[in-house]
C-alpha cells in the first residue's frame, strides 16, 4: 500500500468546480494585482480571526518580516524565537539586521518553553516571535505576561495553525474564552504554502491585527512604499498576494474548519493505533489548545533505520525538522554552540512527520501506524 504524505488530487477533486468558477471570475475581470478577490479574502480571513484587518502578502515568511520592520525593530535589536522551527522565522529576524535569540523548546509540545524565555531578554530585545508548531498554540497567557512586564512586541508565527484556538485560563464551562491562533499578539503571521492546511497554489501569506496604525504601515510597506501610485513615502517591497491566490484560498478557506476536523480525527486513530507501543511517543495536546494537526509528528529511537523502513513500505514520511536552528551554518557565527539548547537537539534526532492530511483513508492509517510499530520494535 501507498501513503502519501499529501494528496493534492483528492483535495482537488471535492472544490475543483468552485475553484474553476472563482478563477475564471478573476480572468474575466483581468485585475491580477490586489484585484477583487484579494480584497474579498482580506476581508473574509479577518472575519474568520476575529481580527479587524488582513492584509494578504507574498509568503509567510515576508509576513514575519515587515510586521517587524512595521514595528521599527532593526539593527542592534534582539528577537526571541524558539530554537526548533522552519528557518523562516530566524531569517526573518536576520533580514531586518537585528539578531534572533534561541530559547529552548517544550519537550511535549515542541512550542517556546515559556519558562526560558526570561533569561534570554536582555536590554536589546524588542520582541518574541512564538511559534505555533505542527498545529497546537503556545501558552500565549504567559507569553503575553513577560511581554507586558518588559515592554515587548508579540507577533505570532501561525504559519502552521490556521484554524487552532487558543483556549484562555479565564475560561469557563459557561463562559468560554476561545482566540484563532495568530489574534492574540500585535500581529499574527500565516502562510499559504499549499502544504499548509489553508493552502494555495504557490507562495503566499497574511498578516492579521487590531491595530490600525500598524496596518496602515503594513499596506505600504508590502506595496512599494506608496502613499499614491507614484508618491512613494517610505522604503517598501513588492510583497502582495496574487490575486489568483486569493480567488483559489477564498474557496478553500470555507472547507478549513471541516478539513481541519478531519485531520483532528486522523491523528486521535493514528494515537489510539500507536500509543501502547513502546518506543514510540505521540503527540501530546494541552488543555490550552486545539491542534489542528498540520504535523503528526512522532519520536522514535534509531530515526534514520525507522524512516527508511517506512519509505520502503510505501509510506511517505519527512523529519521537520532535523537541525536546530542554533545549530544552522548560517548561524554559526551567532555566538551559539551544541548543548546550548538540548531539548531541541533531542527532538531534532528523534521526530518524523507521519502522512497527515484531511483525505486519509482507516485503512491508510492503520498500516501505517502497524509498520512504524514494527520498524520501531526492530
């Protein structure tokens, strides 16, 4: 049997009339940049965060980054992101001059364990980027204190998470207190890698916040610079949403909560099939938290052996992501060494990504979880 890690194909299948009818919409009208079915995404992401502004950009990844340089943070600063993550959110830091600073992870979440955080912020920090990894929020009540208590920028990396709810400690059985993930902070930051569980057909990316003068320097800064179409005010980027992206995300962003139910019932068979084995650790989910599983991710010894003996049997599985970023080459210079953060070492030589996405069958799963179980017993 064959298990692919995604099925673009099936997905396609369940929207690909809606998909026609909105892209030929768009081609009609001709109007490719910030056109119509941008502005109708915007409006509708935002809708869908409880947030009063959405501005759709060119990737994630410039979504982290102009947030900080909307935020005035630049050379000589320090922002706080955790030391097991795509490498987006580093570079972002990196590409406004200032220095990204590495805080251990949870070994149960692999989110920023928010314990360390204090220690990294010294005089220079500016801001912490927590990142939502794999789907499940971090403790943003005690993130949002320590941010509070030193004068800090939040922007939350929810470029994995879109759809997760932060669930408050305030919260009641009659009065629940829930937040999407990436509302929470100054700024929340996703992506539309078509990997994502919001996905397009190529790069693309959201900003999502509350504060207005924020947005108004955002707007500019991911179109030129310009105040008017030839009066240009302050240094910007060419960093927009296409708006055949859009036109495609508008239609799937009505089947995420509903595919993001799925993949929540993929990955409670994948545990029920795996957690009694030995050697085997699944995920865990706190209290805190939805997880909407854009990773089901496992830990097992002797990785390298169990990952190549699914491969063999047919099963498609990654590792996110098997170098910490402290221990990057691009980082080699910053000041950071092995054992510096051993949570994230551990994890790094530990973690596979199991086939995850809304589409798998019972069948799929259960032989996938009967092969990990038998590669991890040898």
């Amino acid at each position: 049997m064959k298990v692919q890690f995604v099925d673009f194909k099936k997905q396609l299948q369940k929207i690909e009339k809606e998909i026609a009818k909105s892209l030929k919409r768009t081609l009609q009208r001709s109007d490719f940049i910030l056109g119509q079915e941008e502005k109708l995404f915007e409006k509708e992401f935002a809708m869908y965060c409880g947030t009063k502004y959405a501005l759709g950009l060119n990737s994630g990844t410039d979504a982290l980054f102009l947030s900080l340089v909307a935020m005035g943070i630049g050379k000589g600063d320090e922002v706080i992101v955790p030391a097991f993550t795509f490498i987006a959110t580093a570079n972002a830091v990196s590409y406004t001059k200032a220095k990204p600073v590495f805080v251990d992870i949870d070994e149960k979440t692999y989110n920023i364990d928010v314990t360390k955080i204090e220690r990294a912020i010294t005089r220079k920090t500016k801001a912490i980027i927590p990142v939502h990894l794999f789907g499940q929020c971090c403790d943003m009540d005690a993130i949002m204190r320590i941010a509070k208590k030193y004068g800090l920028k939040v922007i939350e990396d929810a470029c994995q998470a879109h759809g997760a709810e932060y669930i408050s400690p305030r919260s009641t059985v009659h009065s629940p207190q829930y937040k999407k993930a990436g509302t929470i902070g100054d700024a929340g930051c996703f992506s539309f890698y078509p990997t994502k569980n919001l996905g397009g057909w190529g790069d693309g990316g959201m900003i999502v916040t509350d504060n207005k003068k924020l947005r108004d320097k955002l707007l500019m800064l991911r179109d030129c610079g310009r105040k008017s179409k030839y009066e240009h005010v302050i240094l910007g980027y060419n960093s927009r949403l296409d708006t055949l992206q859009a036109a495609i995300l508008r239609i799937k962003l009505k089947y995420l909560d509903k595919w993001n139910r799925m993949r929540q019932d993929n990955s409670r068979l994948y545990t029920q099939e795996l957690k009694s084995s030995p050697g085997i650790i699944c995920p865990t989910e706190v209290d805190y938290s939805t997880h909407i599983y854009h990773i089901y991710a496992v830990r097992v010894r002797n990785r390298d052996k169990v990952v190549a003996y699914l491969k063999k049997n047919g099963i498609a599985v990654l590792v996110h992501y098997p170098i910490p970023l402290h221990l990057q080459k691009v980082y080699k210079n910053s000041g950071y060494k092995r054992g510096d953060f051993p949570v994230a070492e551990k994890v790094a030589k530990e973690i596979i990504s199991l086939p995850m996405h809304p589409f798998l069958t019972e069948a799929q799963i259960k032989y996938a979880a009967k092969t990990l179980k038998k590669a991890a017993e040898d």
